[in-house]
C-alpha cells in the first residue's frame, strides 16, 4: 500500500467513525480469487450527495491516461452527470502536490492530450473543497 492509499485510509476511518459511509471499492473476483474486472473507481463517500473519485499517484511530471482510466472516467463521468462529486484525485510526489481534475474537465484535458499534469489540476487546501 502506497503513502496515498494509506492517507486515504485513515479519512475514510475518521469519516466513518463520525457516521459518514466511505469505502474503497474492489474489483470483481471469483470466489476463488480469479480477476475479472476491475471496480468502477476506487472510492465512495455518501455524505448528501455520492462522491467518487480515483486516486492516480506520480513521481514524474505527469500521469499517462491509459484505457484503465479511460474505464474509470466513462464511470466518473456517469456519476457526474447525476449530480454527483466525481474526480481523480491525484497526487505527485516530485511536487509533494495533493490536487483533483474533475471528470468532466478531464474529458476536456483528453481531447488535447493523453496526460494529467499537476498543473492541469486544482491544489487541495482543505479536504472539504473536494466534498
């Protein structure tokens, strides 16, 4: 588990123990182990409204879109277009920059380019900007 995922842990920790339901989702298994598809995203809080994101991590300039996250954007897109919060939390470790792209201006970014730079995306101050 990498230093993100463990961050993202222990909100989901506190969110719950404050009564907030948040979970990272899992991929679709068999009962014996076997892969068979990824999940949708990675997390869900429900607060008053679902908030969906996937966590993206870097030690580089950029984070490569690939078909794995062309997947998860058509869900976050999804999500979005009910109303929800649906993003990519991101965070690159050359800059020690914790920030989120939204799913739709994500889909804006991808006609453009194949990448997410840090400065494509919003800086998180507080947590609940995001929520």
């Amino acid at each position: 588990m990498n230093l993100l995922e463990k961050t993202i842990n222990k909100y989901l920790a506190y969110l719950n123990s404050i009564g907030i339901f948040a979970t990272k989702l899992s991929a679709e298994r068999l009962y014996d182990g076997t892969y068979l598809n990824g999940e949708p995203f990675d997390y869900i809080i429900l607060k008053d409204k679902a908030i969906c994101f996937d966590a993206k991590e870097s030690h580089g300039e950029y984070i490569q879109v690939k078909e794995k996250e062309l997947k998860q954007l058509k869900n976050l897109l999804m999500c979005e277009s009910k109303g929800h919060s649906a993003f990519f939390l991101c965070y690159f470790y050359k800059y020690k920059k914790l920030c989120y792209i939204t799913a739709s201006d994500t889909q804006k970014l991808l006609t453009k380019k194949s990448q997410i730079k840090h400065t494509d995306c919003v800086p998180i101050v507080d947590i609940q900007s995001i929520m």
